[in-house]
C-alpha cells in the first residue's frame, strides 16, 4: 500500500502554494510544514534531520516531501540535489488520505531520529510490556496499569504524557507531549496520538492532531482529525465500504470525487466538532470550524466548513464561532492569535453561504 504512493523520482518543484491546495481541509489554516505525520511535524522532521536548520532554508527540497532517517547520515549531499535521494528514502504527500497510509512508516523513521543516541525511562512494574520493537518514554510521562504491545513497531510515549489504566497500545505508535489515553482505550499500529490530545474508544492508523479530543467509546480509523476538533461520546467513522470497493473522497480544491483507494475514514478540518452518536459516512470530508450534529444516519460526504448541524444549508455566525473557537481553547490554556482570527475570518468571507 505505501509503495503505491510513491510518487515519480523526476522531481516536480513545487511552491508550497501549488500543493497547499491539493491537501485541504487540513492547510486551509496551516501551513503545509505544520502537519503531524508520524511522531514529528514535517518542519520538525527536516530540522531533525539538518541538526537544527531551518526547513525554510532549503527551497530545493518540496514542502510536501516526507523524508525517512537516511537524510540525516546523507543531509549534506541530498539537500542540494533531493534527486540524488533514492526512491525508498521519501515520500512526497498530494492527497489529504494518504496521511493515515503514511503514518505507521512515518511513526518508524521519527523514531529513529528522536531517540538515537538517548536513554529512554523506566518502565514502570505495573506496565505489561511485550514485543521485540523498542519502547521509548520521556521524562514526566506517566503510565498507569496499561499493555504495550511493541511487536509490529516502536511505541513513542512523549514528555508529560498520560496512559491511563487498562489503556492497550500496540506500536508502531506515538503518544506526543501532553497527551492523555483514557482508561480502557483500544490504540491499534499507525496511530499518532497529538500533543495535549485526549483519546479514548477505539482509533486505528489515525491521526489525532494537537488539542483535539476523542474522548469517549466511539471508533475512527484511517482517519485525520486536525487541529483543537472534538469529538461527542459515541463518534464514530466508517473507513470501509460495504462492498470493500473503492472510497470516493470530495476534493474540496477541485469540487469533484476522487478514488482513495479501499480505506479511508474521516478528514476533519480545524476547529471542527460532533455532537454524540454522530456516524460518519466512508470518506468524510469535513472544512474547518463545522458544528456537526442532528444527523439522521450516515452524513452526508462533504461537510463545508463553518456548517451549522447535519445537511450543507446552513452556516454558523460569525460571533458565536469565534466564541466557541475562543472557548475551545481556552479550556487548554490557550487563545486565538489575532494572525489566526484573521486568517479564519479571510475563509469565512469567501465560503459560500
């Protein structure tokens, strides 16, 4: 499956906004550097790799490139020439849906680039521990009576991070920094748990970005959720046809339906959210800032951003979603920038009523 995604070795230069389009709704606010693939954001695997050189130092390389551990030992010489790379040692990212697809080889190479040359911390005794990839646990983590399983890759639990007991991970997995697993949540393989997220239920070769929470029972899988969503109790995401045939997803650039091959789940923009016992259909694709809820079985496909409920007719109101995006946040110590404000109001003006 991941090799299907390799994309030609004859390099296509792309500026950032050329590509930035093709992977809504998830660049609608963010820049294309900021997505969470594996343990590390793209920017962070670049600077990882370089030793500390900014990624936006290096226009040669393509914002969309996911590169593997190899650059590290070949940076001087790959850098200026990525064609000189071989083929296995990147991937370059076009499609929202290829996140999830990704993410288990991506969870592997981060891996390696953050615990080389460190010692990782205790294991605590009341952890049940098998498998014979590695486990790694940063400092202040906290691990309460839960299972790890590191027999299909590494388990990457980040600094001040919390698993709670009964919790079952199974690798390759990140947990990052500030994250919180619920008690008796189920965490299959390709699963990237994003910093100060909360996870609960059953996720599955997902990725739930920073500050978003799943909470409750409920399950996703080959799923994205982006930044600061939440998830009512009892949310949860087909990935899967009934005919196991091929998942058609709204491209939200191009206003058409592309094949996603045979699994994908939900693509949830920013600041998006369900209310409880919402089921998403196959191949959802949600904007940004979409209140979902007083849905009658599956959901419709495509969910616009700033959505008001279930259908596509109405849109929320300019005050109450800034409020609610302010209350959001704020429950986790933060609050909106005046650049971010600006930016989603800039969205706003031009999504169609």
């Amino acid at each position: 499956m991941i090799n299907s995604l390799l994309l030609s070795h004859h390099f296509n230069f792309l500026h950032e906004e050329a590509i930035r389009r093709q992977l809504f709704p998830f660049t609608l606010i963010r820049e294309i550097g900021e997505l969470r693939i594996g343990i590390l954001s793209i920017q962070e695997k670049w600077e990882a790799i370089s030793r500390g050189q900014s990624f936006t130092n290096h226009a040669r390389i393509p914002a969309n490139m996911i590169p593997a551990s190899d650059w590290r030992k070949n940076w001087e010489l790959w850098s200026k020439d990525p064609s000189h790379a071989p083929e296995e040692t990147y991937y370059l990212l076009e499609r929202p849906w290829q996140m999830p697809a990704l993410n288990g080889w991506a969870i592997k190479e981060d891996y390696k680039l953050v615990t080389e040359g460190r010692i990782s911390g205790r294991v605590p005794s009341q952890v049940s521990v098998t498998g014979e990839h590695d486990l790694f646990i940063e400092e202040g983590a906290q691990l309460e009576h839960c299972f790890i399983n590191t027999k299909e890759g590494p388990v990457y639990i980040g600094k001040n991070a919390m698993i709670q007991q009964g919790a079952m991970l199974r690798g390759p997995l990140a947990i990052c920094e500030g994250a919180v697993i619920k008690m008796g949540a189920i965490l299959y393989g390709g699963t990237t748990i994003g910093m100060h997220a909360v996870a609960g239920g059953e996720i599955k070769n997902s990725i739930l970005s920073d500050f978003s929470n799943k909470g409750h029972h409920g399950y996703i899988g080959d799923s994205v959720i982006g930044n600061w969503c939440n998830l009512g109790a009892g949310t949860s995401c087909s990935n899967m046809k009934n005919n196991a045939g091929s998942v058609r997803v709204w491209d939200m650039a191009n206003q058409q339906f592309l094949h996603a091959g045979s699994k994908c789940g939900l693509m949830m923009g920013d600041h998006s959210r369900s209310a409880i016992n919402t089921s998403f259909n196959t191949g959802t694709v949600s904007g940004i800032c979409a209140n979902i809820f007083d849905t009658i079985g599956l959901t419709p496909k495509f969910i616009p951003s700033f959505s008001w409920g279930g259908g596509n007719q109405d849109r929320s109101e300019w005050e109450k979603e800034i409020q609610s995006i302010t209350n959001w946040m704020k429950m986790k110590g933060h609050h909106p920038s005046p650049e971010r404000i600006e930016r989603i109001k800039q969205i706003y003006s031009t999504t169609n009523p």
